[in-house]
C-alpha cells in the first residue's frame, strides 16, 4: 500500500475534527480553512478523493530524531520487566526510587519514559509498533523467555492481509505489536 492510499484511506473513512485539523497540519494544509457541516475541514481530500503527499509543501527546516513515548503504569516495575526483562531495554536514566518512579529505557536508538502514576495509568494504554528486520528471531526469543507476555489475538507471526509479518505482546498496560515488512 503506498503513502498516497493510506492517506487516501485514513481521511476518506471520516475522522473526527480533531484528527482531521491534526492531519491538515501535518500535511501542510492550511488550518484556518472553515470546517465543513459534518465537522471536516473542507480542505482536506475527503469521500473518494485521494491524496497526494507529493504535492504537499515540504518542511525542511523540520527534522525530527526520534519520537519517544511516556508510558505510565500503576507499578513501574511491571514496565520493566516487558521493556528491559523481556524486550531487552536498559535503564539510561534512573529515578525509579524516587517520590515519583521514572526511568528511560534504551535499545538501538529508541527510547521510552516509563512512570509510575497510577491514576494516568488507568487513562492511558497505548499501542505501539516495533518494525524489525528479524521477527522470526524476536518471537523465538521472546516467546520462549517471557510467553506470559504473548497476546491472545496475535501469539504467533502471521502474514497479515497487509503484507506484513506481525506477532504481539501486551501486559496490564500496552499492547506492542512486532512488524516485518
């Protein structure tokens, strides 16, 4: 599926305002354009239009290294053992003794916040994707050392309609699905 279908598809589909005002400025539309009567910005490619990301202004002062996630839970360690036990992360900054639980996890060039909070713990569960180049390696080694962690839906690498290969893992928290394309 190239860039230009799945835009097409994710504004085409219909989403809400926020994501569709989020989306036009990602892609370099401008916000101001009035909002249409079913709450889309009437200058965003929508019902069977497609999108071409090519034609978009492109922002080169704009570069970004890395994107990394906060994730809370209601005890912090039940992060560690799926980031640093199972998936192999370690600490590179450490206040899990503190009054407020942190660290940051590291493992070639990703990072990730871990807290202890449990009242955005219960708020927040997010989904993430870790695009490797050896799944078949990872679900051998993960699913051996650390199978409590293998999600119900996804045990097993399976080729998805997509074109992906995929397996997942979740706990309490989140869910983080494992792609090879």
């Amino acid at each position: 599926m190239s860039s230009r279908q799945r835009f097409s598809g994710a504004v085409s589909t219909g989403r809400p305002l926020r994501e569709a005002i989020l989306f036009a400025s990602v892609a370099g539309i401008d916000s101001s354009k009035q909002i249409d009567r079913k709450g889309f910005h009437k200058s965003l490619p929508c019902n069977n239009s497609s999108f071409d990301i090519s034609t978009t202004e492109k922002n080169t002062t704009m570069n970004f290294e890395q994107l990394v996630p906060n994730v809370y839970y209601v005890d912090i360690t039940n992060g560690l053992k799926m980031f640093a036990d199972c998936l192999g992360f370690v600490i590179g900054h450490n206040e899990i003794k503190s009054e407020q639980p942190f660290c940051v996890l590291n493992k070639d060039g990703l990072s990730i916040y871990l807290f202890e909070h449990a009242k955005l713990a219960k708020e927040h569960n997010p989904e993430f994707r870790l695009v490797t180049k050896n799944i078949e390696e990872v679900y051998e080694k993960v699913s051996k050392s650390h199978p409590e962690f293998l999600h119900p839906n996804l045990k097993e690498v399976a080729l998805r309609p997509w074109g992906a290969k995929e397996f997942a893992l979740r706990d309490e928290q989140v869910c983080i699905i494992f792609q090879q394309w």
